[in-house]
C-alpha cells in the first residue's frame, strides 16, 4: 500500500509512514510495535509452513570465502520449511534491537528468522548449511523516497554515516537472549556462524566472524551490519534476500529502513526519553548506603565493637576518558557509586568492539536505554566545583554525617608518589 502525501511536511509524512509500518504485512513477515523495554519472551511453538521452500546458493568459491569459514563450499540447493515468527516474539526482538543497537532509528522494519534445513542438493564440499532463510522486501515509495544512495555500491564495507542519514541495514541477532548472557556479551547484532548472503540472487561480503584454524568449532571476530541501500535498484519493487548458515542456532532477521543517529543526538534522546533521574536527596540516601555497606566492624575478646569507615571516597573523572565528568551516569543495578561520563560512554561504543557496552567501572553490560541513571548529587558537585577539580585534584571524600569534601592534591596517592620522587 503506498502512502501518497507530496504535500505533506517530512515530519508528518515520517508519521504516517511509521504509523502504515506497525500495520503492514509483507509476505506474512507484519509488524509489532517496539515495548519500552525487552521484556523475557517465553518460547512458543512456532508456525511452521506446510509447503517447503527450496534456494539454490551459488558456491562460495571465493579467495578468502564469504562465509569467513577456512575452506570453499560448493553449490548447495537447500530446503526447508519456514518458521514464522510470533507477534510477540517479533516484538521482542524490535525491543532488543532499538536497545543494543541505538545509533539506528527504526522507520520501516520487516523481520523474519532462520529455518533448520531439512535436505541438501548437489552438494560435494565445504561446511554444511543447517539454517536458512528467504525473504521478500517492497516498501512503500514515501519509505523509499526518504532514503537516499540506492543502486550506489559502496567502495567499503566498514562505511562511515553522518548524523540523519537514512539507509536500509540488515541486522541479525541470536533469537533467544540468553545466548548472549551465556557468551558474556552484549545483545547486539550479531551474524550466526558461516553467514552466506545473496541479494537478489548475487552473492554478497559481509563482514562477520572468521572460523578458527586451531578449532574449527570457532568462530571468532566483529559483526557489522549490512548496508543494503547499494544493492538494491528498485525499492519498492519485490527485492528477496536469501541467506544460508552453518550454525545451528535459530536467528532472528531484520532489514530496516533506519534513520543512523551520532553520539552527540543519540546523547540528547538519552538525556530527554531514556535516562533515570535520581534528585540530589535520593542520590544522597543512596551513598549513605554504600557507605553504611562498606563500613567494617572489628569484633574483640571484650565483645566491644569499633567501625573503622565512616566514609567514602570518589573521583570526579570519567574512568573511560580520564577527563572530569559533564554528565554523570552508572548503571541502575551496578553496586558501586562511581560515575562515569555519558559522552565519553556514548562515543567509545559506536564503535563496534569485543567490550560494547561495558560499565566504565565494573564491566557490567548496560544498555544506554534501559540501564542508566543520572546521579543528582554527582551533579551538584561538578557544578560545585567548576574551575576547582581537575584531573589532578579530583577525588572528594563523602562522610556518613552528610559531609563531604573536595580532597588536596597531597592527599591523592600519585601526588604522594611524586612527593617521594622528589
């Protein structure tokens, strides 16, 4: 169904068109709107089709292969029979997805999910394909027109995106969460193992995670998403995605037209939609309780008692970047009371590395959509000691009594290292 608004203004044509994309359904593949936050989906059994689907993939005969696995695979004529995924399942996933992967803005999104392959034809080498997926995208022409750059290749992979631009990515993520929890990493996306990928029947690079020569069971390196604008000429036209995996794992699929947001706005939607505010008498009581926590009570022959803290210390610098905090965050279930800066937070994670999303302080993974709070007492003393601290002179020791104190240089363990050098 088109949308037909020449019109209208882009803000109420980008409405309309996210209000027709929480409705639409392609190819069975609808929509669901994306909850406030990842909700535990229990597994369901899902719909199967009754009619089977075959795909035939071209070779991966490629220097090195496509699939990142040590050797080439021949053609493969798969079949299977599609899983389909539930509402909720679906809507689990958008959620996962607008949490973990935040610098894309979802407009128009169709998702679908791996199959298990029940039977190969004319194969003769390589990894086996054990799941597999085809998928029909058409969208309408307000979607299409909003993005710019389509049938225009890339001359890299790894592209660079300024604040605004709208592409259409592909991204895939375990269809279950607790895979994540299990390989201790963030919820992002993430190629399943040995990812062959065709677009519109020609084979196309990704870059993914590489089979290990010492053990061929792993599968080490980056995923990133697929940009897909470049490959396709006719958006609005029927563009099928085919896709075959070695991994067993079930995945879920989502090729979106996304609007890609820099740190410094993804910052002000953090700041104004996401972030937990604690006031500066909440931020107070919680700091009572560190302290009354870490407080240690030494027990005598005499039964008499003595406690040794009645205090704690912090820094005002940002553990990630070393500078002094601007805004100071940490993560609504981490356990100590150290900040660390947004910005710095929100910069160092656009990159795509091993450790994303991390606690600055204790390695915590925190989604910057559901996990932050900002630290009202933290506030008051920044601003209280504007032009005062710096990274020298950073540490301020707070007392049961409500007290607290910007500490002197002397005090600080590196000035008294100094002193001794001197």
């Amino acid at each position: 169904t088109n949308i037909n608004t020449p019109a209208a203004t882009e803000k109420n044509r980008l409405q309309k068109v996210k209000n027709q994309s929480n409705a639409s359904m392609l190819d069975g593949v609808h929509q669901s709107k994306i909850t406030s936050q990842p909700q535990r989906c229990q597994p369901t059994k899902p719909v199967v089709d009754t009619i089977p689907t075959k795909i035939l993939f071209q070779a991966d005969n490629f220097s090195p292969p496509l699939t990142g696995a040590l050797s080439t695979r021949s053609v493969v004529r798969v079949t299977y029979q599609h899983h389909r995924l539930s509402r909720d399942e679906m809507g689990f996933i958008k959620a996962r997805l607008c949490s973990w992967e935040p610098y894309w803005e979802s407009i128009y999104e169709v998702m679908d999910r791996t199959s298990p392959v029940s039977s190969i034809e004319l194969f003769q080498k390589g990894d086996r394909p054990h799941t597999a997926l085809e998928c029909d995208i058409a969208m309408p022409q307000d979607v299409a027109n909003l993005v710019s750059g389509w049938n225009l290749p890339s001359t890299s992979l790894l592209q660079k995106y300024s604040n605004g631009q709208v592409r259409l990515i592909l991204r895939m993520i375990p269809l279950s969460a607790e895979y994540s929890k299990k390989k201790k990493r963030a919820d992002t996306h993430m190629w399943p193992k040995g990812t062959f990928l065709q677009v519109l029947g020609r084979a196309r690079s990704i870059v993914q995670r590489k089979q290990q020569s010492h053990d061929h069971s792993l599968w080490k390196n980056m995923s990133y998403v697929c940009d897909l604008t470049g490959m396709i000429a006719k958006p609005c036209g029927v563009n099928r995605i085919q896709i075959c995996c070695v991994d067993n794992e079930p995945y879920a699929f989502s090729v979106a037209v996304c609007r890609y947001r820099s740190p410094s706005n993804l910052y002000s939607v953090v700041c104004n939609k996401w972030l937990k505010k604690l006031s500066h008498q909440e931020s107070i009581e919680k700091a009572l309780q560190h302290i009354s926590q870490s407080t240690v009570v030494l027990d005598d022959e005499d039964d008499t008692t003595e406690e040794v803290n009645d205090s704690m210390t912090f820094s005002l610098s940002c553990p990630i970047s070393k500078t002094i905090i601007e805004t100071p965050v940490r993560g609504t279930k981490c356990k100590h009371w150290q900040c660390f800066d947004l910005k710095n937070f929100l910069q160092t994670n656009e990159i795509v590395s091993g450790g994303r999303w991390r606690c600055g302080v204790c390695e915590q993974f925190l989604s910057c959509k559901d996990d932050l709070e900002l630290c009202g007492f933290y506030t008051g003393l920044l601003e209280q000691y504007k032009g005062v601290a710096r990274t020298n002179r950073d540490r301020v020791q707070l007392f049961s009594n409500k007290k607290w104190v910007l500490m002197e240089e002397s005090k600080l363990r590196y000035a008294k290292k100094k002193n001794k050098q001197q």
